[in-house]
C-alpha cells in the first residue's frame, strides 16, 4: 500500500515510492508484503471460529511465484483456475492437497491431469461431469454449483446469475446425485463463486444457506463459499465488513456442521481482498497536453498494463509522488495505446509536471496477471518491498521476449 510517511512523501512499505522509481525506473508494479500479511491474518482471524478452515488464495488476481511462496507462508492454499496455474502453484511449493482447481469450461484431457496430479478438482456443468464419472469413477471430486444470485461490482463481474455460464444449477442437483448413486462416483466437496465486488454481508449469507442444502445431499468433506470480498478503491467506496461477514457466516457454518453432525472444511478463496491494496502501479508523465477543454498526462503506460479502467470502468485513486502537495487541478491520465485508454477522467491531482511519478492504487488484483504485449509494448518490471527492502520478482518484457514465439517463414 503506498502511503503519505510522516516525512511527507510517498512509501510502500517503509520505502520512498520516489526512490523506487529512481531505482527501478517506470512503468513499474510494486507489492508491498505486509499489506498482504496484514489482510491475510485480518481475514483468518475473521473465520478463526472455525475449527476446519482454509483460506486458497485466487492466484489469477497475481500469480508471481514469489507472491504464491508469500501465500504459502502465511498458510494459505491456492485456488486455481488453469492447470497452468496449477503447475505454477506446484512449482511455488504447494502440496497437491492444497490447490483447488475450478476450471471453467476446460477440455477433459486437462481435467484429467489434474487427477493425475492429485489435486482437488471442482466440476462446473452437468456434461462434465458425467464424463468425469466415466473417466474417473473412483476420484471424489467436488461441483461448483450456480445459486442464481446476481451479485458484483459489475455487470462482467458477476458469476452466479441463471444465465451464467459458470457451475451447475441449483436445479440441477437431483441429477447429480442420480449420477453419483449410478456410478459411485463421490461427491466431495460444494463450491460456489457468486461474483467480485459484492459488499453485501447478506448476499454471502443467502449464498451459504444454498450452499448448506446443496452440501447437505451429498457426503461432503469440504463447502467453498467462494469470494468476492469488495476493497476500497476509493474513499467513499463501501468494503464487504469482512468482521462482520466472519462471524455470522462462522456461526452459520458452525450450527451447519454441528446439526448436521458432520466435520466439514470451510473454504474461501480471495484474490482482490488478500492482494488489490498491496499493489502500485508507478508510471512516467510522458507530456502534459493542453486540449481546448481538457488536460491530459500522458503517462508511459495504458490499458495494456492495467486494463481494469478501461474494461470495468474502475476507479483507482491516482496520486503525484513527485508533487505531493501541488496546486490541486483537473486532468485525464491517460496512456500511450493506440485506443482510448483512460486511467483517470477529469481527475483533481496535485499539479502534474513532465516527468513527475504518477502512484495508480490498489492495482495487486488483476492488474499483471491482465497484462498484455499490445501494441508489442512490454509488460513492466514488478518489485515487491518486503521488511523495507526492494526485491525484483520479474523483469520488463524485450523484444527478444515478443519474438521467441514467432516462427518467421522469412521473405
Ligand atoms: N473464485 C473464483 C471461482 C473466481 O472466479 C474468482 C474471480 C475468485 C475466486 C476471486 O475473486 P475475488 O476475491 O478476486 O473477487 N478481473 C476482475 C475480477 C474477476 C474475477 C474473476 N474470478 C476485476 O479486476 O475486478
């Protein structure tokens, strides 16, 4: 998290952002560690009434490997979403038993890997399955279910609505268990992912009692409730009250478990609330561009290393770390792409100077991890700060780097 130091200039995690600059250059991605930890122990204590818990961090928000060693530190689990990301998460030191692979939509020879490999494996439709039964009859295997909640921060964001493409219907469940008493095949675990950004307390609730009848028709050894924990990106924004959440989703589960006299694992699996707030984005001011009506910084970067603005229409509260305490004006930040690529529309920020360093927050989540070579530009460099050191954990991309998957059938 990048904030004002008592020196008055900008630090993450201890760090002048400045010197981070200086040091690295820009555009540059930079985690700081602690914002992580404290977020992770923030969330396990909020869930620490629960005997049997696990938290699987959604590594598709950020995948370096460094970030997954940092999970797995903390004692969190992996939540994956590829056999990719399965593969990354093994290579980062996770035991098999520790990553949850919920695909979407995948191809069956990369389900079966994930058997190979011994990870635990969530189906989301009713053809997959059944195919799982015929393939692999003696692995239990969990289902992510649809609970029909429209819910999330947008409209791209939300997973859980009858025209999902995610999961199996709630409508569905009786054929599932026909399934399972026909083939043997068992069904171990109900996850459910009901869409990002939701700060209703209640909507988790509601999900959790469909959670509870689906869990209660099978032998269950674990129920996933998913994520979708909102972060602050602005001051005035509403955060889920994941206290709150904690303890009325703890003693729903708890009285779950206890009437149905069962010892069941409660999962969760964050990515935006372990790792959104931990992240910086640092760029350049390329120009500072007088419009008839408007003034632009252009900035040394775009949609191609933080796509959020542009596909969500997000708000990331951008501060100048150069000019901290400027003249407040009116600006467009905005990138070098060949397309509109705001990061910011008639934004009040401290004068802005050619040259200065710009700080984008909250960018952790789904920032890297949806970057792009468009317009063949190079992903940044990404630093994490951790115990107020600066560490390199990938570098820029280069030319070399866009060219080694091309085959070039010359003249
Ligand atoms: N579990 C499943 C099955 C998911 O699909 C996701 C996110 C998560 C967990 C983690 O959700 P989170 O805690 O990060 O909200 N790119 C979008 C968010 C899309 C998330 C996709 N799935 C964004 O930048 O807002």
């Amino acid at each position: 998290m990048i904030k004002l130091s008592q020196s008055q200039e900008y630090s993450i995690g201890g760090v002048s952002a400045t010197e981070i600059a200086k040091e690295y250059g820009t555009p540059l991605y930079v985690y700081d560690i602690s914002t992580i930890e404290s977020q992770y122990n923030r969330l396990d204590a909020a869930f620490s009434s629960i005997g049997k818990r696990r938290i699987n961090y959604a590594m598709k928000a950020l995948s370096n490997i460094n970030i997954l060693r940092t999970m797995r530190r903390l004692g969190s689990g992996i939540d994956a979403v590829s056999i990719n990301e399965v593969m990354l998460a093994l290579k980062a030191g996770f035991a098999p038993s520790d990553i949850i692979y919920t695909p979407s939509g995948v191809d069956m020879e990369e389900i079966d890997i994930a058997v190979e490999l011994g990870v635990n494996i969530n189906i989301d439709s009713m053809v997959a399955l059944e195919e799982f039964a015929r393939r692999h009859k003696d692995t239990p295997v969990g289902i992510r279910i649809t609970p029909h909640i429209v819910a999330g921060g947008n409209a791209k964001i939300c997973t859980g609505g009858i025209d999902s493409k995610f999961g199996i219907s709630i409508h569905y469940l009786d054929r599932v268990e026909a399934l399972s008493r026909e083939t043997g095949l068992k069904i171990n675990g109900i996850h459910m992912h009901t869409g990002s950004d939701i700060y209703d307390v209640d909507v988790f609730l509601r999900g959790a009692e469909i959670l509870f009848n689906a869990a209660s028709r099978f032998p269950v050894e674990y129920i996933d409730f998913g994520s979708g924990f909102k972060v602050r990106y602005r001051d005035t924004d509403r955060a889920t009250n994941v206290e709150l959440l904690g303890e009325k989703l703890s003693a729903a589960f708890n009285a779950f478990c206890e009437k149905a006299g069962r010892d069941i694992c409660f999962m969760i699996e964050p990515g935006k609330f372990l790792v959104s707030d931990s992240g910086t984005l640092l760029v350049g001011v390329n120009w500072v561009k007088q419009a008839p009506v408007t003034t632009f910084a252009q900035v040394n970067s775009g949609l191609n290393h933080l796509i959020r603005p542009m596909m969500y229409d997000a708000y990331h509260h951008i501060v100048n770390i150069s000019n901290p305490f400027g003249e407040i004006k009116d600006y467009n930040v905005t990138g070098y792409i060949c397309e509109t690529d705001n990061f910011a529309q008639n934004r009040p920020i401290n004068e802005i100077r050619k040259g200065d360093v710009l700080a984008i927050m909250n960018a952790g989540a789904y920032g890297y991890t949806m970057a792009s070579m468009y317009n063949s530009r190079f992903r940044p460099a990404q630093v994490m700060v951790k115990d107020g050191r600066c560490h390199l954990i990938s570098r820029p991309d280069t030319l070399e780097d866009i060219l080694s998957t091309q085959i070039d059938l010359g003249e």
